[in-house]
C-alpha cells in the first residue's frame, strides 16, 4: 500500500495519537491490576523492607552497644561498691531534701570534699526544731 506525502503523515500522526492513548491506559490500569493482584506481593515487600531496615539497624549499633556493654563491665563492679558503702548516706540526703531545683551542682574541693551549695535565690531552708542551733555553738553537718 503505497500513501503519498501527506496522507502518510497523517496516518503516522494518527498511529502516535492512538500509540499515546493506548500507553496512557496501561498506565492508568497498571495500579488497580497491582492492588487486585500484588496484595500478598506488597506486604512480603514490606516485610522484606522492614527486616532490611532493622538489619541495617542492628549493624549499625552493634558497635555502640559492644562498647556500652564493655563501658558496663568495666564501670559495675566500682558503681555496686559505691552504692553499697554510700547508699544509706545518700537515702538520708535524699529524704531530708525535698526540691533538687534549688541546689547547685555538686562542686569537688581541692582536698576531696564534695560540697552542694544552695542556691542563692532560694527561698532559706527550713530548720526542725531538734535543729536549731545556737549562736556561736559549733555544728556538725
């Protein structure tokens, strides 16, 4: 069949509009023929995507949690010793003091002395009456 100029583009114009509609509705009926029939596919995906994704997880803190469990190995043993000897003594700051807040960070002296000042800005600490103390009477704290 032989076309002249003009007739043969036209039919090639025609053939790419119908080419284009054809692969428009492919397109547009290749979701629905996915959700009919890649329901199982897609959750093993998922799946598959989610043990990948912990997977990597894992390898990435492996390291991070060796170290934690050599830091653990290394700091128990001193950190049961302290909670052991010092534990009563802290129980009794713990319960004699009632608002952290108005405390400053424990400060270390030079000769060893660990020191918690309270804030300037806090309201003064309230004394029991078994602890007053008189003017120019030493204390022990």
């Amino acid at each position: 069949m032989a076309l002249n100029g003009g007739r043969a583009r036209a039919y090639i114009g025609g053939m790419k509009h119908h080419l284009a509609l054809a692969c428009a509705a492919a397109l547009a009926a290749a979701p629905a023929l996915a959700e009919e029939a890649g329901e199982p596919e897609g959750r093993s995906l998922m799946e598959r995507g989610m043990q990948l994704f912990f997977e990597g997880l894992k390898d990435e803190m492996s390291p991070a949690l060796r170290d934690l469990g050599a830091l653990a190995d290394e700091i128990g043993p001193p950190m049961q010793r302290f909670l052991s000897e010092m534990g009563p003594a802290l129980a009794g700051i713990l319960a004699r003091v009632e608002d952290w807040t108005q405390y400053e960070a424990p400060e270390i002296l030079p000769n060893g002395d660990i020191i918690i000042r309270r804030k300037p800005e806090a309201p003064p600490a309230p004394v029991a009456p078994e602890e007053k103390v008189k003017p120019g009477e030493p204390t022990d704290i």
